[in-house]
C-alpha cells in the first residue's frame, strides 16, 4: 500500500520519488495478485450476469465493499469503491484523518466501472486458463484481490498528476484551460520511464511465478523455466492498460485540477 499521505503531512511527503517508491511496491501486490488469481480457472459464472441478477463476482464485492467502509477503507484517498459511488457509508471506528494533498474538486474521478470491464473482459483471459471448476466463491475473492490492487495503482494516477501539476504548472495550466485531452496526454507520457516498468513487471512475475521443480543439478537449461503467469503477459497488462489507464485518470484529473 502506498504510504505518501500516511507519514508527514501534505506537500511535506507528496514527491515524485515517493510516489515511484509506492508505485515499484504495488507492482508486486498486482503480480502477486496474478499469481494467485492463475490457480483458479476462468470461472465465468461466477462474474457473468444473469437475466434476472447481478453475478456472484458483483454481489460479493458490493458487501465487501459496505464492510470496508464501515471500518474506514475509503477514508483513504487512495481506495475506490467500485460499487458504492456516492453512497459510502461513514466508519463506525475512529480513522485515520489522512492529510489533504489532492485537489478537493478533482479527488471524485473514479474509472473503476471501465476497470471492471477491462479486467473480466479483456485482461482475466490473458493469465487464466480455460474452464469451469465451480469454485466461484474463492474465485470471486481472488478476483476482487485483483481488482482493488489493480485500481489502486491506477487511481494513483491523481497523486502523480498532482505532483507533476505541483512541480511545473506553467506546462499544464494552458491546457487544462483550454481542455486539450491531447496535450495533456503528451505532458504526461514517458516512453523510456513506461519501458522500464514494463521490463521490470516481467522480471518480477520470473521471480514471483516460477515454478519449482526437483531437477538434476547439470540441468540448469532455460528452456526448462516455467511459469505460474507468463511474464511476458504481465508485461502487456501493464502496456496496453495499467500503463494508459493511469495516464488517463492523470489527464481527468488535471482537467478538474484548476476548478
């Protein structure tokens, strides 16, 4: 979990280096997070919706996530429920009081919905085999395992446009006010930063995932490597979507940042 807002107190702790030192943390919660979800096959029942009801998936993150409030979860600006938009009930335990760092107009963006269909639809049949074993209830935690890693790491996009925001606001305040999506884009993209994350996602899921097996000491051959998540998979999720979908909350968050 990400600690920039938990130690000191606003602009005091909120750094580009501590937000690159909590986003290198998370990177290894969401493979981990992989990792486990692999062990269960696709289970599509489990998170498909029915004619007449939400999925099984739904209906456990929805209480699990009523659960959390009710402890403080989203006390935190750096949790977003998927379900609870408006309606998140107050923690009935004294919390934390988490110092303000984000813009107060621009801390409600929120793409956990997109989240959700990116995850089932396109990213879960990248790591997951086939198949159907009925073990929906563990399934479902697993998968919500996932998501919340994986939403946090993207929503964290706020604390990063922030501090970019905070570092040179004359690059960014010409196009916030003329609500150019496109040059905001640009300001915000780093293409040797975002290649490295990506190298260093799939080393971690090669550390992480191998599997270990009892094997002659002169058989050392690479080819005999396997994995419990192929890391080059790890690699593309956080290319084509972990990657631009933090880039996108930056961008939504910044055109809200001057309001």
């Amino acid at each position: 979990m990400a600690r920039v807002n938990e130690s000191n107190s606003g602009s005091d702790v909120l750094s580009l280096e501590s937000i690159r030192e909590s986003l290198i943390r998370q990177e290894d919660t969401i493979v981990f997070s992989l990792i486990e979800r692999s062990q269960f096959p696709l289970n599509s029942p489990a998170f498909e919706d029915s004619e007449n009801s939400s999925s099984l998936t739904e209906f456990f993150v929805r209480e699990i996530e009523v659960l959390q409030a009710k402890v403080g979860r989203y006390e935190n600006p750096e949790e977003n429920p998927f379900f609870l938009d408006n309606n998140i009930p107050h923690s009935v335990f004294p919390t934390h009081k988490y110092p303000t760092v984000l813009h107060p107009k621009a801390l409600s963006v929120n793409i956990n919905k997109r989240i959700w269909d990116v995850y089932f639809k396109e990213v879960l049949p990248l790591f997951v085999k086939p198949g159907d074993d009925g073990n929906y209830p563990s399934t479902a935690a697993s998968d919500l395992a996932c998501l919340q890693a994986i939403s946090r790491r993207i929503h964290y996009g706020k604390f990063v446009a922030e501090v970019k925001f905070r570092d040179a606001p004359q690059d960014y305040e010409p196009a916030i006010r003329a609500k150019d999506r496109e040059a905001l884009m640009k300001l915000l993209t780093f293409e040797k930063v975002e290649e490295m994350v990506k190298k260093r996602v799939q080393k971690k899921a090669e550390t992480f995932g191998q599997e270990v097996k009892c094997i002659s000491s002169d058989s050392g051959d690479e080819s005999e490597k396997k994995y419990k998540v192929d890391p080059l998979v790890v690699s593309r999720i956080y290319g084509e979507w972990l990657i631009p979908l933090t880039k996108l909350v930056e961008v939504e968050y910044l055109l809200r940042r001057l309001d």
